[in-house]
C-alpha cells in the first residue's frame, strides 16, 4: 500500500485514478498560508474525498512560528533552499508515518505540478527512503496535469493560485502586479 502526501484535492485528484495499487492519502501542511487558506484547501480535500471515497490519515501539526522561522532564513539565501525545507519538512513527517504504519512506499501529490522542483522532489524522497527503509515512489505525474483540471472543474473544487507558503504567493502576484503596472505604461 502507497501513502499518498497531499498538498492539495486538485493535485491529488488525477494521480489517484492512475496508481496501480491501494493507497491512502496524507494531510500534513504546516506550510500553507495564511491559515484560512489551508482550511479552505482541506475543506476542498474533505469535498473530495466525499465524492471519490478514500482514506485520509491527518496530521494537523501546524507550528506556523517553527514554519515561518526555517523558511524565512532559507528564503534570504535563495528561494531553493527555502523550498527543499518545505518539501523535506512534509515528505519526512510522510515517510515517517508510511513505516511506522506498514505503508510499501510513500509519494506526494506535488508530482503532479509542473510548477515544483522535481529533481529536488525526488532527491530528498529517496534519500528520505533510505533514511527510514521504505521506498518513495517516484513518478513523473505533469502530464496529468490537464486532466487533474479537468477534474477539479467537474467536482467544483477550489484551484489555488500559489503553491502554498506566503513567499509564493508574494512571487506569484508581485509578478502579476510588475507586469500589470508595466503594460499600463505602455
């Protein structure tokens, strides 16, 4: 059986109808911000599973100050450092929890997006693996990005607009804000 992190339903949702084996699903994300945005990232999750009916294993740790002081201090460094904290953070609390309850393997949902470091995904993954004896299941899921689209507008889930962590939101619509103010120049 494969545990399955997920950041969010939409990312989730076309990797669960591809896996090839029993799986249940992981919710640990200390690093969505601001709060009210990773409830209404869980809410959608919860409508999800709802309508496709499988096993969500909870870890509503969420120590916003741990969070915030680690990522702040890779953030100034670079934006890498700041993301491989992030996904080391949630792949080890996943990876951990997969041995210490039978788990064959262990993935992420941030697979399935074509906006996260993969190479740096698989890295930390497989070294995780090893750390704890269980294999991290490693697929290259983007190309189910358009159906995972498909699939969040079907059952109405809510799309974010940024991977999850106040820095990318800030990267996200300060470049929006750059390229608007810009073209209203011209």
């Amino acid at each position: 059986m494969i545990l399955v992190h997920a950041c969010c339903a939409p990312c989730l949702s076309s990797i669960i109808d591809v896996l090839d084996e029993p799986f249940k699903v992981f919710w640990y994300n200390p690093n969505i911000q601001p709060y009210r945005e990773y409830l209404r990232r869980l809410d959608t999750l919860e409508k999800f599973k709802k309508e496709k009916n499988f096993e969500i294993i909870y870890d509503f740790s969420y120590d916003l100050q741990h969070w915030m002081e680690n990522a702040s201090k890779l953030n100034k460094k670079s934006d890498v450092l700041r993301c491989r904290f992030c996904y080391a953070d949630r792949l080890e609390r996943t990876a951990k929890y997969a041995k210490e309850n039978g788990f064959d393997k262990f993935t992420s949902s941030t697979l399935y997006s074509p906006y996260q470091k993969h190479e740096l995904i698989r890295e930390i993954g497989n070294a995780l693996g090893k750390k704890y004896g269980i294999e991290f299941y490693y697929r290259d899921f983007r190309d189910l990005f358009p159906r995972g689209d498909e699939i969040a507008k079907k059952y109405g889930l809510y799309r974010q607009g940024y991977c999850g962590c106040i820095f990318s939101e800030f990267d996200k619509y300060s470049m929006k804000v750059k390229l608007d103010v810009h073209q209203g120049i011209e």
